[in-house]
C-alpha cells in the first residue's frame, strides 16, 4: 500500500513539474503566434497612433505580426467587450484612453466590467487637453472668460464630442470649480465640436491637445488655456487653467494597453516590460511630443489602480451634474 501511495505521489509531482516546465515554455515561447491590439475609436486619435507605434517595433521584437484593428463604436465599448470576452492568452490586448474609466458612471448595464474583465498592462501616454473658444466672444483670457461666463449665467454654451465624453466631463469639472453655469451643446465627435467653436457657433471646447494644436499655431483657433498643471513647451505662452484663476483645475488624457482578466502574470509582465522598453526609446517619444503627448510607463498594479481611481472621479463627477446615458 504505501508502495503504491509512493508511486503515485512521485507520479503526481513528475505531472505537476511537467505541467510547470510547459507554463514556463509557454511563457518563454510568447507570443509565438500573431498579436492583435484593438482600438475602440477610428484611426488618427492618440490611442490609435499609440498602439501602432507600440505594434510595430512589438513586431520587430516578437518576430510575430502585431496588427491593429480599429473598431470604433458606442464610446469605445465595442473593442472592450472583444477583448473582454477574448482568450486571456496575451495574444488580443486593448489600447484604451481616460474614455475606458467613464463608462461605469454612463451606463448602469454594460455587458462587460470595465474593472474586473480586465488586467492593466501598463499606462503608454498622457497629454492635456486646450482650451479653446469661439473668435467672437471678446474675451484674451481664462480669466476674462470667466469673468464673461459669470455675467452671462446660462447664456454661454460649450461643445463637446458626445454626452459623457471626456470633453464634456472636462467641462463640467471647470463649471464645478469655477461656478459657471453653460449650456451643453454635444456633437458626434471631435472635429465636429472644435469646427464648431472655430466657427463661433459654440462658445468653448475643451479639446484633447492632438486634435487642436496645428490649429492654434495655424491662427485657426484660439487657445486662452492648457489643463495640464504645467505649460507646455508646443505652447509656451498658453497658461494652464489653474494660473487662470481655477488653482485646483487639472484635466489630462491618458492612454494604456489592457489584456483580458486572468491573462497569466507572466505574460503581463514580459508584455509591460517589453511595451515599457519601446516606450522608453527617443525615436517614439519624439513620435509623440508634437502631439503634446508624453510618453509614459507604468507597473500593471499602478494602471489597475489608475483606472479604479479614475473610475470613482467620473462616477462622483457624473452624479454631480447628472450626466448619464440611460
């Protein structure tokens, strides 16, 4: 009896340390098969040169094609569910913005969790966003802006890419900060709210600074505000908000790559590391910084918590100014 306990013990440990070799192999062999990285919005916005950026020199590194497939669609969460309900194999990730941390506060009922269905690989980019205002409103300044809006309570209106986008959130916060009361306006998406504004038909937009920029330097729009808590050096004459007379006013974009939830640690790691190393590199930071965007890494347990951060803001911003899509 204790012969055969014995044999069986030793053939469960051989089995344990071969199921052990091959995870170990596995994780040493990734990918080993092509890499896809959704993006939920059409391409030419940061989370979509981003995810090139990081899929090309992926490519090179893994010697395995790294596509990406835009598929854009109610406020991103077409491509979350993809990768939501994909393989946790590492082999399908998610390129997201600050847009993924809004969702929650948006929809009471979402066929995904945007926590819990998902595994932070790293954060890839930051940038802030500009102020912009309509060429008729007689204003040079955040200040005198601010000063206008007061005088007008109700009376001035601000666009923004849809309901509950990130331009929209931006606004509302500097109305919470600064006591303004503006009527929303809300458009389709970007360029259709910042034409608008140029255009004077809106009275301000918060736009996410890749967007805006050639814009500003061509004379085109007026930006009176960078949100970010520094200037930036593509516009060194445009203040921040919080010089403007908000001191607490802060808005900046992020971007990062996700996977699906129970996606190997070993895989997240090598995944982070090897996106960390990429991002790290002149050639793609100089990529970058004309968009006014950084590039920037983090652990997967500080995008996690990143994004559980974010995710109770909005929800606390979104009640607040009763924002909701349902």
């Amino acid at each position: 009896m204790h012969g055969l306990i014995g044999r069986g013990l030793v053939a469960l440990l051989l089995g344990a340390g071969a199921f052990l070799h091959c995870a170990l192999v596995q994780a040493q062999d990734f990918p080993g098969k092509p890499v896809k990285i959704l993006v939920g919005f059409t391409p030419g916005g940061v989370p979509d040169i981003t995810a090139r950026l990081i899929a090309q020199k992926l490519s090179e590194k893994w010697k395995q094609p790294v596509t990406v497939e835009n598929r854009p669609g109610a406020g991103s969460n077409i491509a979350a569910q993809a990768v939501a309900s994909a393989s946790p194999d590492g082999l399908t990730l998610l390129s997201v913005s600050s847009a993924h941390a809004i969702v929650p506060a948006l929809y009471s009922k979402l066929p995904f969790d945007p926590l819990k269905d998902f595994a932070g690989i790293t954060l890839t980019a930051t940038g802030p966003a500009l102020v912009i205002v309509s060429s008729k409103l007689p204003v040079k300044n955040m200040a005198e802006f601010i000063a206008l809006a007061k005088s007008r309570p109700g009376q001035l209106n601000f666009s923004s890419a849809g309901t509950g986008s990130g331009s929209h959130f931006a606004v509302e916060l500097l109305k919470s900060q600064a006591g303004l009361d503006m009527v929303h306006v809300p458009f389709k998406g970007i360029p259709e709210a910042l034409n608008e504004t140029i255009a004077g038909r809106v009275d301000l937009f918060i736009s996410p600074f890749a967007s805006a920029i050639n814009l500003v330097k061509d004379g085109r729009a007026r930006a009176i505000a960078v949100t970010s808590t520094q200037r930036v050096a593509e516009l060194p004459d445009v203040p921040t908000v919080a010089e403007s007379g908000v001191p607490d006013y802060k808005w900046i974009f992020w971007y990062g790559l996700l996977a699906p939830a129970k996606t190997p640690t070993k895989l997240i790691d090598q995944i982070n590391a090897d996106v960390g190393s990429i991002l790290k590199t002149s050639e793609v930071r100089q990529r970058l910084r004309p968009l006014g965007t950084d590039a920037l890494t983090s652990s997967p347990a500080e995008f996690d918590k990143l994004i559980a951060d974010e995710v109770a803001s909005f929800v606390r911003l979104s009640r607040a100014a009763g924002i909701k899509m349902e």
